[in-house]
C-alpha cells in the first residue's frame, strides 16, 4: 500500500476541493437522461446568468463535501423551455431544483425546490435527505433487461454526436469496421 501512497503524493491537488468546479451537461435532457441511466437525482439550478454564476460559487462548496461528492448530477439552465415540459412538480424559473429522473429519462419529478440563496448546510441536508428516499424507492437497474424493455415500449434515444469513429479520416463515421466507404 505505501507505494501507493508515495505515487498519489506526486499527484496532490492544487486547489481547494471546495472550490472545483460543478459538472455541468450541454443540456437538461441529456443530464436527465444519464442521470436516470446512473441511477441518480439530478439538481438543475436555473436562473438568470448572473444569478447562475452566484450560484456555482456556493453550489461548489456543497456538491465537493465528502458526503455529497459523487451521488448527485447537475445541470444549469437559464432557459426555462428546456426543462419546464418534462418535469412535474414546482416549476419557480429560478431556483435549485432537486429532481428524481423517470425509468428511461425522459421526464422528472421536481421532489423539492429551493432558493437559489439557501445555504449550504440547508442544501446539503435536503440532498442528502432526497438521496436517501431515491435509493430506499428506485429499483436496481439491470442494463440489458432495461434496454430490451425500453426498445419494447418504443422509448429511444438519440445522442447529439453520431455514435461510432472515424477510422479512415475522411470525416465521416464508419460503421464497420474495416470497411471503406
């Protein structure tokens, strides 16, 4: 184990963990999706600009503590047309949102709505609190039975990026591999 030890000692962080940065999806509907596909709530802080940048500074503190960090998704949006048709449940434009995502991702239930100015220690109990219930109601996933039944139900989902590799350059995905196009 010490030797370990003495390679993270080369690797130490140089900042505070309290002040990295928040994970932040593209969009509310992927971060809904992947939450629900990680069998995690998802916080959608949304506002205006300049109260979203108020927000991701004390945001940060709360989502890097150690009981927090890992266990939750975030999204923020300043565009309420993004989220407002897919969740259920208080729809304040503004606010730190905590959401348990549906089965396949597709909609959400706002559990509880916060101001963007609550404090950290308030925040942190009702995330912990959420996790809590979440994890004691939501059945364990299987991945294959989940996707078999999602195709089932004609539940699809569409990545922004086309799924594959370019494997001769030419910009264009290849769907076979070794295959020339």
């Amino acid at each position: 184990m010490s030797a370990f030890g003495e390679i993270a000692d080369n690797y130490r962080a140089k900042g505070k963990s309290e002040a990295a940065a928040v994970p932040d999806f593209p969009n509310f509907r992927l971060g809904l999706n992947v939450a629900s596909a990680d069998q995690r709530v998802i916080i959608l802080i949304s506002g205006t600009e300049k109260e979203i940048k108020e927000a991701r500074k004390s945001i940060s503190a709360v989502s890097n503590d150690p009981e927090i960090i890992g266990r939750f998704h975030y999204d923020f949006e300043t565009d309420p047309k993004t989220w407002t048709g897919i969740l259920t449940g208080s729809k304040s434009k503004s606010g730190i949102k905590i959401i348990v995502p549906d089965t396949y991702g597709q909609k959400g239930k706002i559990v509880k709505s916060l101001p963007l100015e609550t404090k950290a220690e308030k925040l942190k109990t009702a995330l912990l609190k959420a996790n809590e219930t979440f994890v004691k109601t939501t059945e364990k996933k299987n991945y294959q039975n989940h996707v078999q039944e999602g195709r089932r139900k004609g539940i699809k989902w569409t990545m922004p990026m086309e799924f594959g590799e370019d494997r001769d350059g030419d910009g264009k995905i290849d769907h076979r591999a070794g295959r020339r196009r």
